[in-house]
C-alpha cells in the first residue's frame, strides 16, 4: 500500500449569511497501522451456547441443490483438528488487515491450499445466541446469491468456528475511496464506466426484491480488470421485511432522507448511489449532519462542485438524489438512458472480440496444422462469398483484394512437406 501522506476531500462549507461554498484543507495521514502484519489474538472464553470447536461450512446452496455438501468446501491438506489452532490460522497465511467496520475485520491471505490470494472477513463479535447466529448468517445467503453477478464481490466459501463467522472473497485491489484519494481528478468516462458496474450490480439486487442499505465507496472494490465490485451484504434485506422494522439504517452520509421515517424502498440504494457518484465526481466530502446535509436532500446541490461536470452528468445525479422517493427512476429507468445503452453495446462487442482474440491465440499456439486449416477454409469462404457479390455488383473488386491480402497474411508458414500445395 502507498504509506504517503494523504490530503483530506474538499469539506463544502455553507457561510451563514449567504448560504455561499467555500473550501476547507485539512490535512491528514493515511493510517499505516493497516499496512503491518496483523496478529491475530483471539481471546479464549466459555462459549455462551453450545458450539462446535471443529470449523462448520456454512451454505445455503443445498436449498437449490439437494445434494449439495457443504462441509466438502472445508476440505484442506494444512489443517488438523488435534491442533489448538483455528481452521483459519492453519490453512491460511495472514499477510495484512486491510479493513476493519464495527462488526467485522477483512485480512489479505495466501492460502496454504493452492498458494493464491484471498479476501478473510472474520466476524469481531461472537454469536449471542442462536437468533443473533441466524442474523449474521445471512450475509453468507446474499454473498451466494450474487457472487455470480461480474459487478458483485466473489464469494467462495464460509464457516464458523469458536462462534466466529469467517468468509472467504475474492482480492480486489482497492476500495473505490482510497482510489479517490489518489487520484483527485477522475475523468468523467471514468466516472460514467464506474456509475454503469454499480447499476448492473444493484439491479441484481432489486431484480430479487432485495435492497442493500448500505451504499457507500468503502463498499465499491475495484477488480483487477478495473471493473466495480458491490461488497458487504451485511445489510442487505428484503423490502417486505425492511418495512416490518427489520432493517439497519448504513452510513448517516449516504443515507436517503426517507429512511429516517422509517421508509425504507429501493429508492434508498438509488439515492445513496447518487450522492456516492456525487462525491466521486466532484471530489468533496460528504457531511454526516449539519446544514449541508439537509440541504443536499433537499434537491439543492453546491454550485461551486457540480460545474465542473457536464450537464448529462448532473442530470442523472439530480435525478438519482430527488427529494421525493417515489419521483426517482428505478434501475432498468436509468439503464436505459442512451449514454448506458451506448455504453453496453460497446461492452458486448469488445467482449465479443476479445473472446475470438483468445481463441485463436489458443488454436495459433496449441495446433498450427489446425490453425492453417482454419486459415485456408476461412478464405475459401471469403472469396466465394466475393465472387458472388462481384457477380451480382454488390462489391468493388479493389476492396476484394486489400482484405484478401490481410486475409492471406494469417496463414503461418509450417516446414512441412505434407502441407498442401495451394497454400501459396
């Protein structure tokens, strides 16, 4: 990690008189108490219920799959049980904490299994009873559920042990606020490709009547394909049941002004993603109370910030950070704006393209008898197809014979004596 000292966010000040933006410096250094190998130290109690000292996988995939075994998960050449060490600490190699909350702590790890990089989140309070058990358990449930999804944090397993929850994700490389912090000045593609990832990663969510309460830029990862990752699903409740008081309220800085009634809808996570995108945009702190607070969600966004981004941008941020809940677009509403759509159609061929890139470096390399095959057959069909069309004048002869050149430079070039004599 970069041990440099790190400048704080513009902090937007309302002057009393005029209700007019001024700027506010404060320096501070980054914590490199993170960047130390943690040691981990867990205190030795009495269980306050019954449980397994041996660790427990836990999954909720056999609800899908009946004969799904969960406890195969746990499976680890490193790890004995005659040992007095946890299941984490013998099949894995702490190397750094890299983020702590009030509820839990995330270490970087190699596994002693197969030498690769991994995410631990390691519950720091132990089960109360079985209810609170059943509670944190949910999490892994979510995790489950949209691990598949590409803008969502990769899952690969979980279990429990001496009442501790642990989960084991995928590395990612930074959380979208320290990649703030570093770089003051994003460029607005940036920032439309990052508000993009989180849409299609919200929109799992929402497409399951689900809503994540939680939407900040300490839970938005960045991949190693530069991609945006959803993460912590510690909140993450049905909107039937949010309704019923059972959700928690996330971060008073993201928080949509409804919640505080205790409203709580999909609106929420729109909301808080706006304001998120906002502070990514203009590089400014948010306020967790305070005049600036209130006046944020009431539609009156700080002139002196928002100026520096084009109007579409702005747009779309007003949009998601209207007053009124029931007046902000949905999901599959902003999805749809033409920026997006333009913006996916170039996804998909890009992806296309890098797909056929890699397999025919995969023929290329693996076979090159198979790949002068291919080359041969592709321009067999190649120059059928443009004798009909020039037949039928639908083709320019010199267009024909630029491409057939490009065409003819693929076919590799093979000492062999078998090799057919109408390559040439």
């Amino acid at each position: 990690m970069d041990t440099e000292i790190l400048s704080r966010l513009r902090v937007p000040e309302i002057k009393e008189d005029n209700f007019q933006h001024c700027f506010n410096h404060i320096q501070r250094k980054d914590d490199i108490s993170r960047l130390k190998s943690p040691k981990l130290i867990l205190k030795k109690r009495k269980p306050r219920y019954d449980s397994k000292r041996t660790p427990h996988a836990i999954s909720f995939r056999g609800e899908e799959f009946p004969f799904w075994d969960a406890d195969s998960l746990l499976f680890c050449t490193s790890y004995n049980s005659s040992i007095n060490e946890t299941y984490f600490e013998q099949c894995f190699k702490c190397l750094a904490k890299i983020g702590e909350g009030s509820f839990a702590e995330v270490f970087k790890v190699e596994s002693k299994e197969d030498g690769l990089l991994y995410a631990i989140k390691m519950s720091k309070q132990v089960f109360r009873n079985e209810t609170h058990k059943q509670e944190c358990l949910e999490e892994v449930r979510h995790y489950e559920q949209f691990s598949r999804n590409a803008n969502c944090v990769r899952f690969y397993r979980a279990w429990e042990q001496e009442d501790r929850l642990y989960m084991q994700m995928e590395l990612c490389r930074e959380s979208l606020g320290r990649y703030l912090q570093r770089n003051r000045h994003i460029s607005e593609d940036k920032i439309w490709s990052i508000l993009l990832d989180l849409l299609l990663a919200l929109k799992s969510l929402h497409d399951r009547n689900l809503i994540h309460l939680d939407i900040k830029l300490d839970n938005i990862l960045i991949g190693d394909d530069d991609s945006c990752k959803l993460a912590d699903f510690g909140l993450v409740t049905d909107v039937d049941m949010a309704n019923h008081h059972q959700a928690t309220e996330g971060d008073s800085r993201y928080l949509a002004p409804e919640i505080l009634m205790g409203k709580f809808s999909k609106a929420a996570d729109i909301f808080s993603l706006g304001i998120a995108i906002l502070e990514l945009a203009c590089f400014l702190e948010l306020p967790a109370h305070g005049p600036l607070w209130h006046q944020l969600r009431s539609g009156l966004l700080p002139e002196d910030f928002i100026k520096t981004i084009s109007v579409d941008l702005q747009d779309i941020i007003k949009q998601m950070m209207t007053q009124n809940h029931l007046q902000r677009p949905t999901v599959d509403k902003l999805l749809n704006h033409k920026k997006f759509v333009k913006m996916l159609s170039e996804r998909k061929r890009t992806k296309y393209w890098d797909l056929l890139s890699k397999m025919k470096k995969t023929v290329r390399v693996s076979s090159p008898l198979t790949w002068l095959k291919l080359c041969i057959f592709k321009n067999v069909v190649f120059r059928f197809c443009s004798y009909i069309l020039t037949v039928f004048g639908k083709l320019d002869v010199k267009y024909i014979r630029r491409y057939r050149m490009e065409f003819d430079d693929d076919i590799p070039e093979i000492d062999n004596p078998a090799a057919p004599s109408f390559v040439k």
